[in-house]
C-alpha cells in the first residue's frame, strides 16, 4: 500500500510541475525549495505557407464568385430590360396594324399648287376631318398627292419608339382637263402610226419618269370636270360667249378649241384601256372637288389598312370575318346561350336581319321545337309558309311587318333538306 501511496504523489508531484511550468525560475544554489526543471515548451506554431496561399486563394475565389455573381445579376437585369423593350416593340407594332390605329401612322403629303385652286377647300377639310396628318410640301411629280407610313423601328430607350418613315407606292396625280385630252390626243396619234405589236409611247400622259423602266411607283390620274369641259368648248356657251364681244379670249391661244376637242368617247375610252394594260395607270373623272376630296379620303384609309389586310390574308383561316356580329356564342355547361347561339344560325342566312331571326327564335325556341312543328303540319305548303305570318318586331320603333314567304321557305329548306347542292337563295 505504501508502494502505491508513493507512486500517486511522485505523479501528483509531476502533474505540478508541469502545471507550473509558467513560474519564473530561480538560480540554482537560491533558497527555497527545490524545483524540478520542466523542458521548454514548444514555441506557437505559426501557418504554413501552404496554409497562407491557401486561405488568400480563398480569398481571390470568393471575391471572384462575388463578382460572377454580380455579373450574372446584371446580364439577367439587362436580359430583362430587353426583353420588355422587344415585347414593347411588338406591342407597338401591332398597335400600328389595328385597322382603328393605322390611320394615325399615315402622313398624307400634298403638293402645294393644289392648293391654288377655290375648290382646294373642301380637300383640306376632309384631309382634317381624319385621324392621320398632312403635310403641304413639294412633291416630285406636280399637282400630285403621297402617303408615308411612320413604323415604329425600335426601342433604343425607355422613353419611347423611334419612328422609321417609309414612302408608300400609290401617287395620285391631279391633271387639267385640257392638258389631259391634249396627252390623251398625242397618244392617239402615236397609236394610229406606230406598228401594231410596238410598245406605245405613253411619256406624254404619264408624270413619271422613265415609263419603260419597272415601274416603281402606283400611279393613278383624276380629272376634274372633263365633261363640263367638253361640253362648254363645244356648245352653244362656248359660241354665245365668242359673238358676245369677248374678243381678248378669242385672240388669246389658251381659250382657242384645239384638235383634242374633236376625239370621240369611244378614242377616249380606247387610250384609257392603253394606259391600264401597258402603264397600269387608272383614271378617275370626277365632277367636283367634293369628290375629289372624297376620293382622296377613301384612299387614304385603303393604304393605312393595307399592312392588316396582308397580315389577314396569312392567316391560316383568312377568311373567317372579325367582328361582334360574326363571332360565336359561348354555351354553358347549363344550357346559357343555346338560344342565342340559336338565333344567330338563323342570322346567317341573307337579308334576315337581327330583329327577324329574334322573332323566329322567340316563336320557337330551339331547333327540335321547329321540327316538330314542321312534323304537325299536315301539307307540304304548309310547311313552307310556317313562319312566314311572325311579326317582326323593328328595333327603331317603325310599324311592324312579317317574316313572309321567301325566309319561311329558305329556313324550311334548310332544316329538312338532305341534299348538299341544294341551293336555298334563288335571288342570289
């Protein structure tokens, strides 16, 4: 046991000393009690220089994953930007196809010598009355009218669309009466003498340039008044005015009748069928400036609608017609809208009018109750003359009137019939 008691304490004694080990030393032969030596401990170990490179390697890694992470934030940020850029653009170009929004993409440009003319009045307040604008500049044919079309070409910003500015095809070209049967009466002359399969020589009724080249532009000529020119210089006006003194006219070369007054209609009709086969070129005559003011307006909204027309026709199913009118009725899984889907099947057929095909629809309701009372009906006549004493109801309060024979007789038809070439609008 006492073996064991000295064995503990020696090492209670050495835990001790190394606990110690801090203590300051004391010079050998000092008093106090005696200490055992402990070694010198090993001094803090420092990082390696592996261990540096790597934790700075780190450091550059995570700094450049920052940094790739930032990046990847503004590609996906400017990815974003123009991706809602592209599909503003789209937006805004199908904006300009809307058959309600082309005209305002349209500029009409008008030469300023129309405007030389009283009538030119009435052009300015139609071009006014449209939702597209005008512009009075020199154009490169005289006495002529363009159109330009704005397309919006690109999204560079946020403020908005930058317009590109495209010149359409179609001139319109407004031509003096007389100087257009003095062209007309050239090109019969070059007709009567030139060879029969030769081209004819029509650059002295076309504005254009360069007549035999691929035509680039559309042109078209309006004549205002030709038949009241005609009439005034060869009848009795023209004659009366002569006798009555006006002596300065008749000396004048400009009021003198020329050559051109003695061509018939059917020469005048034979030159216009040359300009339309060889130079495409279409004449209008017009009695006054109202209706060239009118023409102008509907060609006008001709061009603005074209590029929806285009984009129409490419559809897979062009011909099916947009509209309120035309489209389906929604049905519900409760029956809601059988009877208005009903009605507008009656609609379809011709010259039967909303107010008509309520009224059949409103007699019977559904197409089994039709047939059934076609069933009921004992001969064939009056099968056919079924519907025809329903009361139509008008929408604008007018006197009442009666479905009649000939709908009666095509919604009969129609029902009963088994033959696909049956044709039920005999009118047509």
């Amino acid at each position: 046991m006492a073996g064991h008691g000295s064995a503990g304490a020696a090492r209670r004694a050495a835990a001790a000393w190394e606990i110690s080990d801090s203590d300051s030393e004391e010079p050998p032969g000092g008093g106090g009690s005696l200490r055992v030596p402990t070694p010198p401990r090993d001094p803090a170990p420092c990082p390696s220089r592996s261990r540096q490179r790597r934790t700075r390697s780190l450091g550059v890694g995570v700094g450049a994953a920052g940094l790739g992470r930032e990046q990847q934030r503004a590609d996906r940020a400017r990815k974003k930007a123009q991706d809602a850029l592209e599909k503003r653009q789209r937006r805004e170009a199908a904006q300009a196809l809307r058959p309600e929004q082309c005209l305002k993409y349209v500029a009409v440009c008008v030469h300023p010598g129309l405007l030389e003319d009283p009538g030119s009045d009435a052009l300015i307040e139609a071009l006014s009355s449209l939702e597209c604008s005008y512009y009075i500049e020199p154009q490169a044919v005289p006495y002529s009218i363009t159109w330009r079309r704005n397309i919006p070409h690109s999204l560079s910003s946020t403020d908005g669309p930058t317009m590109k500015s495209e010149e359409e095809k179609e001139v319109l070209v407004l031509v003096d009466p007389r100087d257009f049967l003095k062209r007309l009466f050239s090109v019969l002359q070059s007709l009567s003498s030139a060879p029969s399969d030769s081209r004819p020589d029509l650059s002295q009724v076309l504005p254009l340039d360069g007549p035999e080249d691929p035509p680039t532009k559309n042109c078209s000529l309006v004549v205002i008044g030709l038949d009241a020119y005609r009439w005034y210089n060869r009848g009795w006006d023209r004659q009366q005015a002569l006798c009555s003194g006006e002596q300065d006219q008749q000396e004048d070369p400009r009021f003198q009748p020329g050559p051109e007054l003695s061509m018939t209609q059917q020469e005048i009709e034979e030159v216009l069928v040359v300009l339309q086969l060889w130079a495409n070129t279409m004449v209008s005559f017009l009695d006054t400036w109202q209706e060239f003011s009118q023409h102008v307006s509907a060609l006008t909204k001709a061009i603005a609608k074209r590029p929806y027309k285009k984009q129409r026709d490419t559809e897979l199913f062009s011909f099916c017609t947009d509209g309120k009118w035309s489209s389906g009725v929604r049905v519900e899984k409760d029956g809601t809208g059988l009877r208005q889907a009903w009605k507008r099947q009656i609609q379809q057929f011709n010259r039967v009018s909303p107010a008509a095909a309520a009224a059949i629809a409103e007699a019977y309701p559904s197409p089994s109750l039709l047939l059934q009372a076609y069933e009921e009906c004992s001969t064939e006549n009056d099968r056919l003359h079924l519907l025809s004493d329903i009361q139509v109801k008008p929408e604008d309060g007018g006197r009442e009137r009666r479905i009649g024979p000939d709908i009666s007789r095509r919604v009969y038809l129609f029902m009963v019939s088994t033959s696909p070439d049956l044709v039920l609008d005999l009118s047509a």
